[in-house]
C-alpha cells in the first residue's frame, strides 16, 4: 500500500484538487488590485473591531479597484447560533459596507463561493487528500488520552506541549498499519506532516507589524477534525487560495500562527498572500489598558451604537481616526468631503493596539451631525425614536414643528455641536415642548438671583419690547434698551470697564429671559429659540 491509496481509503469521494484549481480561475483585476476580506464566525456579536476590519477592507478594495468578499467562518459548529449569519451581514448592510461577494439569505454571491466553509467541506477534503498522497499529512488515530499523557509526558520532561517531532505517535505510523486501522471503522483525524525546524526562523514582512522573525513551525496541526471539517489553519490556506485573496488583514491574535501559515501554503503549492496584522482596540481600566471585551464593555458590540442612536457616518469616521492617524489631520483640511476620498493606508496603522475612546467618539459624532440639515436629523432621530424612545417619537410626530425646532443654530457657518448621538436630542430640545416644559420649576438663573428683578427683567420684556415680527438685530437692540433702562450696562465691554457703574450687563438681562422660557441656562441662540416657540407659546410660560 501506499500514501495514494491510503488517501483513497480515507476520502474515497474526494476530487482531484486540479478539479477546483481549474475551477476557481485567478481573477482578473487590474495590477495593484487587492482582494481582501472579513471573515466571521457567526457567534451572534459583530465587535466593533469586526467593523473596523470590514471598513478598512472594504476601503483598500474600492481604492485598488479590487474585490472585498465576506467568509463566514463556521467551522466550530459549537459556536454557532441561528441568524449568526444575517446578523453579519445586516450589520456591514447597515454601515455601507456590503462586500461584493459572500452569502446572503443562503445565496452565493460571487464566483468563489460557497462563501460559508461548512459548505465547503468537499473543498478541503479534496486538499488534505492531496496532502496525504504526497506524504503531508496523516492519519491521527491519538485518542483524547493518548494526547494527555503525551503532554503529561512532556511537562515532566520541561519540553514545548504539541503534538512534534519524537513526541508524535502516528506520524510514522506504517502505512499498511494506518489503513488498517481506517479499514476497521477506527476514528481519525488528519494531521499535518510539518516540514519545519524551530531552530531555524522565518523572516515575515508583515504589512503593519514590518518584519517580525519567529521560528518554523513543527507542530503536525490538525487539519480536518473527526467530523470531517477543517481547522482555521486549514481552511484559511485552502480559501484564501481559491478565492483569490491577496493581502490577509485580520487581527493580530493571529500573528503567532504565521509560521504555520506559510507553512501551509508552502505544502500546499500555493503563493502566500500578504499579511497584515491589526492591533486590537484597547480601552483604559484604572491604571491599565485592556482589550476592549465583549464582556465587559457595552460599547465593544455593534449593536450599542445602533441603541444609542450614534450615526453611522459618525461610527466609521471614529474607526478611520483610529486606523491613520492622519485622518484628522485630512478631515480638518477637507471638513466636507466624503470619507471615500481619504486614502487609507495600511503600513500607516498602528503596530500596538489603539485606545478605543468614546469621548472621542461623541465628538466626531458631534461634528458629523452639526452638518447634517434639520431635515436630515429629523429623519435619523424620528427614525431611532420608533426603536428606542417612544417619548422622543411622540414629540417628533408633529413634524412641521419638529423641523423647526431642530433646525434651531442648523445650516449656518457656525452650527450647534451638542447632538453626539439621537439619544441626546430628547434632552436638547424638551424645552420646546409645552407639555414636557415646567414653568414652575425652580430654575437655576445665574447672575440675577433676585425674584423680584427677575419678575421685573421678564414684565418689562414682554410688556415693552418684545415683538414677535423683530428681526435678530432689532431683537438685540430691544435687548440693550431693556438692559439700559433698567440699570445695565449695554455693552459687556463697558460693564468691565466699570463694573460699579452698572448692576450687570445685557448678558445677564437676556440670560434671565432664556432661563425663564426654557429653564436652562445654556441653550443655541435665543432670537430663534424665541422665534420657534412663537408668542403664544411664550406668554403662556411668562
Ligand atoms: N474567523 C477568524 C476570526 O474570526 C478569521 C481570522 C481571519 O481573518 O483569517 O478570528
């Protein structure tokens, strides 16, 4: 007998790898072109950090004119739960990220598929057998307590744990033994023969890390497991083969496994893609940084910003940031372009992981939304409110008024930047609501605490100089006289020219009538808050 025979009696149904070579032709793209993709398990939680690696391939696709497919990765059917799948896609759906090829309502899209691996299990078969006929790979028969006492054996011996080199049992397995042994129905699983020698290293230029040496890889890996499927390691070689991949950006928990991955591709006769291995996001807790955990940290799931109600234009402007740092720079200099027309690149990421600041997230939130249209933020917000906040929906029903209210300090060269997320709007516009607004709160007026001068400040107003039809620059005027007339000075200016002269200034006058209509001290500007609520509003408050 021999190692083609023996492949025979294992994978008696398995193609000629030539059948899959020939039909997963190379893809014609234009020189430069990068073929990159996301590849899932469907665990049922899209991290943000998944997002963030769909982002950044889908961007170095279009900049390249290449291709960005999605795998999903269900190889450990353990994992796995019902809508894992839908739930990625839904996600990149979401955010603008769709790739061109992948799986969607369990339908192929694209030429290499499938694009789901436990669809593809003929596929590694066919590979493993190819493996085996050359003398790759083998035949494991190590029961659960045949690999536990190796590793018992090795502990007390102080040597590497793994299946290796003289600590093997059925890497040397005679052939005739092995069918045997596949002949009497025994269970096995198929190995890797590693070629390697650890005392020798590999040199790897990673895309991001640069050159990282590490030594050959000899563990003899599994590659197809007792239910027939394949290893990460496995499939990894197998797919980004046939598909075409050419440049592996995924996360640097993976970095380790490199040696073995070229190894991989080395047996197997295939060109090893380029790598490039992201950091994590890391996140400050206490003294130290961290991961950011899909535990501990709400924010570290996808789903979170959709609850919040944090744009999704905000979301990837954020993850941009943390991916060049030079965005900003590009953002600042090109407040109004599209993201598209930044080019990312990845030898510019960071070799060690990012900090994942929501702070900062808010603010690019807070930026992206102060250009939105009032339009527009009534859309994303009345629309988030179905979801999430039925009170914000109620008071966004009425939509004539809801577009005036939130286009309050909108569209002009200086807009407000206190919405971050939907989930703020509630707060920053109840005030325009009668039935939401107390006029009997105990207002927190600032500098003019006096009752009797605050009645006097809002009679005066009202009775004398407000006037609905004003103008902001007759309204300001009016506001001066008021201040004048009753002992202020007109001009911050010359109240801290002399400040004994006055009792305060046409600050403090117009702050006592924006407290006492909205009962905040700070709000967007005055004029138009007054102008929204109208007068009818306004005197049944004062
Ligand atoms: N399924 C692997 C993971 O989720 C994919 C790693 C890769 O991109 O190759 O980590």
């Amino acid at each position: 007998m021999d190692n083609k025979e023996l492949a025979d009696l294992i994978f008696p149904n398995a193609k000629e790898v030539s059948f899959y070579e020939e039909k997963y032709k190379a893809r014609e793209l234009p020189e430069g072109a990068i073929v990159t993709r996301f590849a899932p398990s469907p665990t049922g939680f899209v991290h943000i950090g998944g997002l963030y690696q769909a982002e950044i391939a889908r961007k170095l696709a279009d900049q390249t004119k290449g291709v960005f497919f999605v795998r999903i990765e269900d190889t450990d059917q353990k994992r796995e739960i019902e809508n894992g799948v839908e739930q990625i896609i839904d996600a990149l759906r979401d955010y603008d990220l769709m790739p061109d090829e992948t799986i969607i309502d369990g339908k192929d899209v694209g030429n290499y598929g499938p694009y789901q691996q436990s669809k593809r299990k003929e596929i590694y078969q066919a590979y493993a057998k190819f493996l085996i006929e050359k003398g790759m790979a083998y035949p494991c028969f190590c029961t659960p307590e045949t690999l536990n006492s190796i590793r018992e054996d090795q502990e007390k011996a102080k040597e590497r744990t793994g299946y290796y080199g003289k600590w093997t049992k059925c890497r040397n397995m005679p052939i005739d033994m092995s069918a045997e042994k596949v002949k009497n129905g025994e269970s096995c699983i198929i190995r890797l023969k590693s070629p390697g020698n650890p005392d020798k290293k590999i040199k790897h230029r990673d895309v991001i890390k640069g050159n990282v040496d590490m030594p050959e890889n000899d563990q003899d890996i599994v590659i197809i497991k007792s239910d027939g499927l394949p290893t990460y390691h496995f499939a990894h070689a197998v797919d980004d083969h046939l598909m075409g991949t050419t440049h592996v950006i995924r996360g640097d928990e993976w970095l380790p496994s490199v040696p073995l991955h070229l190894q991989l591709f080395y047996v197997l006769g295939f060109k090893a893609p380029k790598y490039a291995h992201i950091a994590p996001m890391m996140k400050v807790d206490g003294d130290a940084k961290r991961k950011l955990s899909k535990r501990k940290d709400p924010e570290a799931a996808v789903s979170y910003y959709t609850e919040e109600g944090i744009p999704k234009q905000a979301v990837k402007e954020y993850l941009m940031n943390i991916a060049n740092s030079n965005f900003e720079i590009w953002r600042k200099q090109n407040p109004d372009k599209p993201i598209e027309e930044f080019e990312l690149q990845l030898n510019k990421m960071g070799v060690s992981g990012a900090l994942f600041d929501m702070v900062k997230m808010l603010d690019v939130a807070k930026n992206v939304i102060s250009k939105y249209s009032a339009e527009e933020v009534y859309e994303e917000s009345y629309n988030w409110s179905k979801n999430f906040d039925p009170e914000l929906k109620e008071m966004l029903d009425d939509k004539e008024y809801a577009l005036k209210v939130l286009g309050i300090e909108r569209g002009n060269v200086k807009p407000r930047k206190d919405i971050g997320k939907w989930s703020d709007v509630k707060n920053t516009i109840y005030y325009m609501y009668d039935n939401k607004f107390d006029k009997n709160g105990e207002f927190e007026y600032q500098k003019i605490n006096d009752k009797d001068e605050i009645e006097k400040i809002v009679k005066e107003y009202f009775d004398k100089y407000y006037d609905e039809a004003d103008d902001k620059d007759t309204w300001f005027a009016k506001m001066k006289d008021l201040a004048e007339s009753m002992g202020y000075a007109r001009e911050v200016k010359e109240y801290k020219a002399n400040p004994d002269t006055y009792k305060g200034h046409v600050g403090d006058i117009s702050t006592v009538i924006r407290v006492k209509v909205t009962g905040r001290c700070n709000t967007p500007d005055l004029y138009e808050i007054l102008k929204v609520l109208g007068k009818e509003r306004i005197m049944k408050r004062v």
